[in-house]
C-alpha cells in the first residue's frame, strides 16, 4: 500500500501571540535546536513515509527555509517521493487563500493524488509527539477502516478543547463532537487522519459545494462521516503529545523537558528527531557558573557567576556574569547582561536584556503567568518587566515611556518593524 502524507502547516497561530508575529506556527522553535514541524516531519520518517507534502500558507518564508530540499529528513529525493512544498496560489477557476483545514487540502488534491497512493495520512505541523505511523496503518488496513483518527486521553477538564471522540467496544466511532461544551467524554482528536483515498476524493468534492460548510476536518467532515455511518475508527495513542498552540502550552511543554523523568525522550537513538542545525561552537560553561534542569544548546555562553535553572537556552545565547534564568525559554542570541533576572518568561530571538534589568518573577499557582519579548527587542538597563506583560518585535528603549512595564500592558515599536 502506498502512503502519501499530507502535513498541514497553514496556521496563522495568532494565540502565540509574539512567537507568531513573523513566522507560522509549525516553524516556532522549540526545545532549544527544533523546530515545532521537526516532530511531525521526523515521524513520518522514522515511520518509513519518505513522501511528504507540507501545506503552508501564513508567513511561510522561514519554514520554506527551513525545510528547504528535506535533507535533514533524508526526504531530499525524487523518484522515491521526498518533500514538496504547496502554497496557495491564484488559479483561473478562482481558488483563494485556505479558509479550512479540509480547504487546504481540497485546492492541492490535484497534486495530492498525482501517482494514485492508496492512502492518504493528513498531518498538523504543530504538535509535539512520537508516533509510529507504520502501526496506525496496520490497525486501518485490519479494521477494513475507510478512515481512522488518532486518539488519546486527556482530563476530562480539558476535553471541551479538542474535539472528542465516542467509540464502541471494536475502536469504530459512534460520534465527533468537535469542541463540546458538555464533553461525552475524554477521548479526544489528535489531528491524524489516515484517509482512503477515494474516500477522501468524494468527501472533499462534496464538502467543497457545502454553502454552510466551514470546511474543516474536525467541523464538518469527520461528523459527516460519522452521520453516513462510515468505518471510521479510533487509533488509541498512549505516548506523550502536546499541542502547543497557546503560550501556556508551549512553556509547559519545554517544561516537561526539564523532569526528571521527561515524557518525550529526545535523547532516544531508535527515534531520532531530525532538524536543520546551525553550525555553531560547543556551548562554553564559565567556572562559578550555576546550571540545574536545564537545556544548554551549541553556541551558548554561560559566564562565571551566571545561575541557570530549569530553563531552554537555543543556540547561542549569552547569560553574563551574576545574571539569572529560571524557568525560562530563550531562544537563539538572546543576551543577558551582567545582573539581570529572566524568570518565568518566552524571549524570541535576538532578545537583548540591559544590565540589572528584570522580567518576570514566580507566581503562586501551577500556572506561572508568563512574561514575553519578541524578536529582536531590546530592555533598557534597569526596566523592570511584571508578569503578564508583552513586549513586542523590535521594541527599543526609545519605545518606553515607563521604567516599569505593568501586568497585562503590551510595549509595540513606534517604528516599522523589520521582517527578519
């Protein structure tokens, strides 16, 4: 059976708020030398699916980049599929931006089909997992399933987020409720289809002439389906898998990183997560430096005096003499000058923090309230920065009218903002 994976990496990720302002959400760093659509591209791989097709749409320009030929992924090849890219473009019939997940995927059917694959695996570029997609392809292939989600457990507290899932005692799914105020239950869409592909075909072409359609997989075709009394089944997934849309999940995740016993094990040889790396020096530790649970990524330097704790650092970031990062996630070149204290923040890159400055502070609760600066801002010496504000892209010290920045309040340049 041939099998042609379809990643959806169009999402504007507005809820990212500062991490999204010049990037789409799949290629938002993450874990220090990562790249959110890193886990996503890495499975199909190790998974055995070198034919990969990556739907993009808002600000692609730094993912185009990234993935670039695929060689990372070993997915640089042509007669045996490899990695192809699609955005979306103005045809004589009229076709327009995406306005769906299943709309995406309906204006590139034509080259989604192209070599007749007999399944079609329909991916989110913005989740962090490992899963083998070879067995959910087994379990579709022995269900005679024309498609099958993934699935998996979450708090019942949280269900209303995803859509959720009912299922009878043989994995076939009774009903999808996508985002239910009432959840039936816990068992919720993990955002991976595994579709027929003539199945796919008629349920597009019908969807697509739907007025009162938003063309969505989760809002509109799998209900559908499921009304038609089609053999859609449930694949259950019990590894670890994060979506991390929102600011609060994205720092949860790279917290999760940091345990003792972490639930995505990066460091695991049979399942190796591959990216585009920098070429960057050994990351270079002062004596008289301070680093517990954390994550130090090539380039960095950390100075004498200097206190890391359980927090990211990507590649090349400098933490100065007598400066302090807790439960931080920095990412590439920021700086830290001598005496400065970074706690419970998200930096983007090329953050420049001033000397005795400070941003963040802890907060009571399991959910630290989280400071954030966009890329390339730069904090005057002594600023002080509460929890809960913002900081937008290339900000400088001239954009200040305080030498406090308050809960809630949000600090945009006054100037036009550079796109890199």
């Amino acid at each position: 059976m041939k099998t042609r994976a379809i990643i959806l990496a169009g999402g504007a990720g507005s809820r990212l708020a500062v991490l999204t302002a010049k990037r789409t959400k799949p290629a938002v760093p993450f874990a220090g030398k990562y790249r959110i659509i890193d886990f996503t591209l890495s499975n199909c791989v190790n998974s055995g699916i070198f034919d990969v097709m990556v739907l993009a749409q808002y600000r692609p320009h730094s993912l185009i980049e990234h993935i670039g030929a695929g060689g990372p992924w070993d997915l640089n090849r042509d007669f045996t599929g490899g990695v192809r890219m699609y955005t979306p473009y103005q045809a004589r019939d009229g076709a327009e931006w995406y306005v769906g997940t299943a709309d995406a995927v309906q204006q590139n059917f034509a080259f989604i089909k192209q070599g007749a694959p007999d399944l079609i695996l329909i991916l989110s570029g913005d989740h962090i997992y490992s899963m083998d997609y070879d067995a959910m392809i087994t379990f579709h292939l022995d269900h005679q399933a024309d498609v099958t989600i993934g699935t998996i457990r979450v708090p019942l507290e949280d269900a209303s987020r995803f859509g959720i899932v009912d299922m009878g005692r043989d994995y076939r799914i009774t009903s999808f409720v996508e985002k239910p105020a009432n959840p039936p239950s816990n068992l919720a869409n993990m955002g991976v289809y595994l579709f027929n592909r003539d199945v796919l075909d008629r349920v597009l072409l019908d969807d697509r002439d739907r007025e009162s359609s938003s063309h969505d997989f989760g809002k509109d075709i799998l209900p559908r389906l499921v009304a038609e009394q089609k053999r859609l089944f449930a694949f259950p997934y019990t590894g670890y898998w994060m979506d991390v849309g929102t600011i609060q999940s994205y720092w949860q995740a790279h917290m999760d990183l940091l345990g003792k016993k972490p639930p995505l094990r990066l460091n695991d040889r049979s399942w190796i997560v591959h990216t585009r790396t920098e070429e960057r020096p050994p990351a270079r530790i002062a004596g008289g430096a301070q680093i517990a649970d954390s994550m130090i990524s090539d380039g960095c330097i950390i100075e004498g005096g200097a206190r890391v704790e359980h927090s990211v650092l990507s590649p090349g970031v400098v933490v100065k003499s007598n400066a302090v990062v807790r439960q931080s996630v920095l990412l590439t070149d920021c700086v830290i000058e001598a005496g400065a204290v970074v706690e419970c923040a998200i930096f983007d890159k090329r953050v420049w923090v001033g000397e005795n400055a400070s941003v963040g502070a802890p907060t009571a609760g399991t959910e630290p309230v989280l400071a954030l600066v966009g890329k390339n801002s730069v904090l005057s010496p002594g600023l002080r920065v509460e929890p809960g504000a913002v900081i937008g892209t290339d900000v400088i010290p001239s954009d200040f009218d305080c030498e406090v920045v308050r809960a809630g309040e949000t600090i945009q340049t006054k100037r036009q903002p550079y796109e890199i």
